[in-house]
C-alpha cells in the first residue's frame, strides 16, 4: 500500500540529515538506496557522506504521513525547521516531470509552462 508523507535519511554517525516527501515511501527509499549504494545518487552531499561513512550509518525514517496535495507545503515547514545539511534546495518543490532535464535532455516548452504554473 502506498503511502505520501514526509521523510528524513540521518546520519546516525554526525546527525546530518536530508528531507523530502514522497507519494510513496516504500518506493522512495528503495530508489534513493540504491542509487547511492550504485554511487549515481543525485545529490553530491549525500552521496559524499554515503560513500565516506557507508550504508549503515544511514537510516530512512518517516516523519509523518500526509495527504498528497499538502506535501510540498509540508515538507517546507520541515526544512525551515530543520534546516537539513545534505539538501541541495532549501525550498521544497516537485521533482515530477524533471526527469528529461536531469538526463541532460533539454524540456519542451510544453512541459515548461506545465512547470511554471
């Protein structure tokens, strides 16, 4: 069963930790994981502290279980709270739809505009 919320990966050795939610949990850990264990992780931070310290000091925890339309707004209150070391962008926002532009492949205007609003 899929769950949305808001969660955390800690490094249990320094307490440096990376925020971000999902519309599904289960799924977003099993994917951060294993690109950082294939060390293609796309956050440099992360992926530096994972290859130093190794994959047991990392835990994934959930920090709350919320409704889909509210995770960004959510997930916000949780960095300007926490103010995570390993995230890049210190605002929350979607990834959805920026899988062309983290390949290098270049967005059609289309899905830009989709974007902007």
């Amino acid at each position: 069963m899929k769950h949305s919320g808001i969660y955390q990966i800690v490094n249990a050795k320094n307490g440096s930790r990376y925020i971000g939610s999902s519309t599904d949990l289960d799924a977003r850990k099993r994917q951060h994981f294993l690109k950082l264990k294939k060390r293609q992780h796309y956050n440099p931070h992360l992926q530096n502290a994972f290859n130093k310290y190794g994959d047991t000091v990392f835990i994934f925890q959930t920090l709350g279980l919320v409704p889909t339309e509210h995770l960004i707004e959510v997930e916000q209150l949780c960095i300007d709270e926490a103010n995570p070391e390993y995230n890049i962008r210190k605002e929350a926002s979607s990834n959805r739809g920026l899988k062309a532009w983290n390949k290098g492949i270049p967005m059609k205007e289309e899905a830009k505009k989709h974007l902007s609003e």
